[in-house]
C-alpha cells in the first residue's frame, strides 16, 4: 500500500513538471508571436521623426514657395555691396538669373553705406546691404536702420558666431587680418618682414605703410576694436599715435592697401589676408601673407535689410539666397577667397593653401564692438589728429 502511495506522488509530479513547462512554452511562443508583431519604441521614434520633419519640410518648401512668388511681384532689388566689385556683380546676376527678379546694384564702402542710410533716416534708397565687415551693421542696428528677419536658410550657418541674435544680420564669409608686404622692397631696403603689431611701429618702416581710414571702411574700425580688445582702451589709442607716424596713407577701402602694396605704392598694408590672396593670383607673386604672432582678429561679412525698404519681400529672399551655395559658392570664381560659414557651402582651397586658419583668431568681442565702435573711431581721430575725421588731411586720409 505504501509503495501504490509513494508512485501516485511521484506520477503527480512528473505531470506537474510538464503541466509547467507546457505553460512556459505557451508564454514563451505568445511573447516571440507578441515581439515579431510589435513596432520596437525605436522604429517608433524614428517614424515619428521623419513624419515630423516631412512636414516641417513641406512647410519650408510652401514658405519659401510663397515667398519667392511675392518677391517676383515686387520685380526688383537694389543691392549696396560692400564686398569687392566682381563678386557683387557676379551675385547679383545670378539671383537674376534664379528669380527673373531685377537687380540694380552700387558698390560702395561698408561707411560710405552707413553714412547713406543714416542720412536717409528710414526712407532708404537700397533694400539690402550684402558683404563688408559687421562692425558697421552693428553701428546701423544701434542706429535702428536694419529690420530683423528669421532667415530659414541661417540653420546652415556654422555657429551663432555668424549671426545677429536678434536676425538684423547675417554672416555669409569669414576673413582673417593681417599684413601684406612687397617681398622685393622690404629686401631692396635691407628691413626685416614684420612679424607682429608691435612692429610695424619700428622707425625704419615710416612711410611704408597703408591702412584704410576709419571713416569710411568696415576694415579699419575692425584694426581699432582689435586693438582695443588686445591692449586694452589706453594702450591702443597711444599705438594708433605712433603707427601713425609710418603710415603712408590711409585708403578709402578697405581693400585699398591690398592693391598698393603689389605694385609697390606701399611697402606694407595692414588689411584682410584674403585680398591679398587675390592680388597674388592676379599675378603679384611679390606679396607675403603674415598672421601677426601675439594674434589677430577676424571679420564677419555679412547681409541685412535695410529699415523701410521698397521690396520688402524681395530683401527677404535675398538673405535666403545669400545664405545658401547658389551665392556662397561662386564667391571664389570672382576674386573672393574667404573662408564660408554655411554648411553646405565649399571652401576656397586657396585660402588653406595660403596657410590661413579661420579657426587661429581671438575671441572677438562683437558686443563691445555693438556699443563702442562709433566712440572708438571718434577716439582714433583724436589721438592721430588731435581733433576730429573732418580735421584729417585728406591727402592722407583718403575719401574719395
């Protein structure tokens, strides 16, 4: 009887065991069957994800759509460029050519367009400014002669470096300062290449030097908020009095000395590299590119709507083309080498090739430059002239 007993048990748990692993193996296929039919969490997001920005690029696509269709109702564009004359012309035509939109346009330096529109006073006679350091389109933001605008096209820009926060400016290219020199004359007259700001005060080089006048381009105002970023307010303003005693003269452009120092007119120009970049490739193998040592700053050329423009719209799809590779691009076929600061732009090879590092610059303060700029040029007149711009000798300070 004890033996019929003890085998009921152990039948019992032998049916028990596989009772368990019956329901184990159900469990088991549900969950495999569960799993093979179930989206995973990721395969979710990601679909979501495209959905999303699906929309978000037919919206762009509807946007820009719309907004094309109202600038070619407007029909035309005047354009002040600030950036060298075969790139503007080249830009302009090509936004003819994208838009059938008509495009005059006048080359002029980055103070010569400030001093226009401010005397304008809100009634602009241009609708777009395009190319030419920022330190003057941050006077004109000061001066409430821009408009804001959310450009789409700004989320290819590099880093908020390159922008207004508030959209009243937009970077399309970045330039490095720095001197040229004529290598012939520098070893005709036995001096030594300058290899930093504080040596172009030395007294052998009185009389080589260009630089452009302050009260009229971009280029020269940037050399001033340079300085005083790197030397502190009192300091600079003593070496403006003394770099004045070798500077041959000071152009209207900023580019200016860039064009005298190949044929020899100066023996050392103070300027943007990539314009010298230029003056080599036009034929000046004479010219040497220098960084200055101790360091040195950097331009944003940029593009802004002027405050009470007439083709509203057309200003519009500028800044969107401006900041796209249709403009950027052929930048470099029209004797322009800067570095770009859109992603989906192509950089120059001559600028690398030259040795320039867009990324070997100071960390320029833009804010100070915002607020201090206009008190900074008034400051270099007085301390090269003791007095003012309109007291400069206009054989040296050059306007015209």
């Amino acid at each position: 009887m004890k033996s019929f007993l003890n085998g009921k048990r152990i039948l019992a748990i032998i049916m028990a065991a596989i009772l368990v692993a019956s329901l184990a193996g159900c469990t088991s296929k549900d969950k495999d069957t569960d799993s093979s039919n179930a989206t995973t969490p990721t395969e979710e997001a990601k679909t979501e994800k495209k959905n999303e920005d699906a929309k978000d690029s037919g919206k762009q696509n509807s946007s820009m759509e719309a907004l094309i269709e109202a600038a070619k109702a407007e029909g035309t564009l005047t354009v002040y460029g600030s950036c060298e004359e075969a790139y503007l012309s080249a830009a302009c035509q090509k936004f003819t050519e994208l838009y059938g939109i008509k495009v005059d346009y006048q080359r002029l330096s980055t103070g010569e367009v400030y001093t226009k529109i401010k005397e304008e006073a809100g009634n602009p006679s241009a609708d777009v400014w395009f190319g030419g350091t920022t330190d003057p389109y941050n006077e004109a933001v000061t001066a409430d002669l821009l408009v804001p605008y959310q450009a789409e096209n700004a989320s290819h820009l590099l880093s908020d470096t390159y922008r207004d926060k508030d959209g009243y400016w937009y970077g399309i290219y970045k330039g490095i300062l720095g001197f040229m020199v004529n290598k012939e004359e520098l070893e005709r007259l036995n001096l030594n290449v300058p290899e930093d700001w504080d040596d172009l005060l030395k007294p052998e080089y009185k009389g080589l030097i260009g630089m452009s006048n302050p009260s009229t381009a971009g280029t020269a105002k940037l050399i001033i908020n340079t300085m005083v970023q790197m030397k502190g307010y009192d300091e600079a303003m003593e070496y403006f009095k003394a770099l004045d005693a070798n500077v041959f003269q000071y152009t209207k452009s900023g580019s200016g000395p860039s064009k005298m120092v190949g044929p020899g007119e100066c023996v050392i120009g103070i300027g943007f590299l990539h314009d010298g970049i230029t003056q080599i490739l036009a034929g000046y193998d004479n010219i040497q590119l220098i960084i200055p040592k101790s360091g040195t700053s950097f331009e944003v050329g940029a593009t802004a709507i002027f405050k009470g423009c007439k083709h509203e719209n057309a200003a519009k799809l500028w800044i969107e083309y401006a900041l796209s590779p249709d403009c950027v691009d052929i930048a470099k076929k029209n004797e322009s080498y800067q570095f770009l600061v859109i992603d989906n732009a192509t950089q120059p090879e001559e600028a690398t090739q030259f040795g320039l590092d867009p990324d070997n610059v100071i960390d320029y303060d833009f804010e100070d430059a915002k607020a201090n700029t206009a008190k900074y040029v008034e400051d270099f007149f007085a301390a090269v002239t003791n007095g003012s711009a309109s007291d400069a000798d206009t054989n040296r300070f050059k306007i015209e």
